[in-house]
C-alpha cells in the first residue's frame, strides 16, 4: 500500500459517518478536515524527513566483529548472540561471557579477540554502538515478529554478508505498513504507536 492509497484510506476512516453523522458532530466536517490535514501534513514531513536524511553515516564499533564471518561464513543463528528477540521488545546485545565463552576456544590469542580478554580482565562490558533505532512515538517488539516467524533479514537486511552490522532498510511508516499489508498483520495505529 503506498502512500496515496494509505492516505485515501485513512481519509475514509476518518470521514465515513457513524452514528451520530459527522456533520451533527460539534464542529462537523471542519473537525474531520482538520484531522485529515494534520495528518497528511505529519506524513508528508515524515517522507520529507527520510529522503532529506539519504543513507546514514557507516556505524563504527568499538571493535572488530565480523557478522560476515559469524552469522555468513560459520552460520550462527541471530539469537545465538541477539538472545532476547524472541521473548522481548529488543533484541539486546550479547553479554561479553557469550563472547568470551566462544573465544577461549575458538583463535583465542588472535589480535581481534584481544579486546574481549582485556574488556574482561577490566570487568567491564564492551559499548557497542546502537545500529537501528525508532522515534520515540513509535514500539517495534521484536518477540511478536521472531514469533510469528518474520526473518531477521526482513527488517536488519542481508546482516551475514556484512563485516559490520550498519543500516540497510530505512524503517519508515510505509515500510511497516506495506508488510503488514502483504503479511495480514494489524493495521491499527496503536500497534506501532504509542
């Protein structure tokens, strides 16, 4: 569903009588029009938005880590690290014990795992730097679509053949709402909306 058809949509939702009718509604049509333009004004600066901000800036992590290698090259499933997607709203990132109980075996005394040891012999947890994020009005819960089985690669891109994890699908409202559409899955705005 593009944008005009979302648009002539939600003007039929908005507009389509009910008892009582609108026009015998305190302020009438007036009121639905104004509500009407609103929101075709905060979609409109929401496209304006996502094209005026083009590709974001390459995401530098605190480390090496290679998701090509990982996730691509040995075929580590995303929740292997990423253990919270499938019971939580985020997906959280691994604890360095995940890290470390891997790289005390596997290329222990390489140069890239080196930060693992030393972040561990500090007691400290490495920073990584957060790839995707939403505006504040808007929820995303990652356990509702891992659930229903809705791949990584759907909203994160082809995440295996990358060697740092960066942004490849611009999140925007009409992103969720067109596979929502294709996938029968609400279209209420409070799914999405706080």
């Amino acid at each position: 569903m593009g944008w005009p058809t979302l648009a002539a949509h939600l003007t039929r939702l908005i507009t389509t009588p009910t008892k009582p009718s609108v026009s015998q509604m305190p302020g009438g049509l007036v009121s639905v029009r104004l509500v009407v333009g609103l929101a075709v004004l905060v979609v409109a600066a929401g496209v304006g938005a996502v094209i005026a901000l083009g590709s974001p800036a390459p995401i530098e992590q605190p480390m090496s880590f290679s998701h090509q290698i990982h996730a691509g090259q040995i075929g580590l499933d995303c929740q292997f690290c990423h253990t919270s997607a499938r019971r939580s709203t985020v997906a959280g990132l691994p604890p360095l014990t995940t890290c470390r109980g891997c790289h005390l075996e596997v290329k222990p005394d390489s140069e890239l795992v080196a930060p693992i040891h030393a972040a561990w012999e500090r007691q400290e947890a490495i920073e990584w730097m957060q790839v995707h994020d939403l505006p504040e009005y808007a929820r995303f819960d990652h356990s509702a679509h891992i659930n229903r089985g809705v791949d990584c690669s759907t909203c994160h891109g082809d995440v295996a053949s990358m060697e740092t994890a960066q942004r490849e699908v611009t999140h925007s409202m009409g992103f969720c709402v067109q596979c929502h559409t294709e996938n029968d899955a609400p279209l209420d705005c409070t799914t999405c909306h706080y």
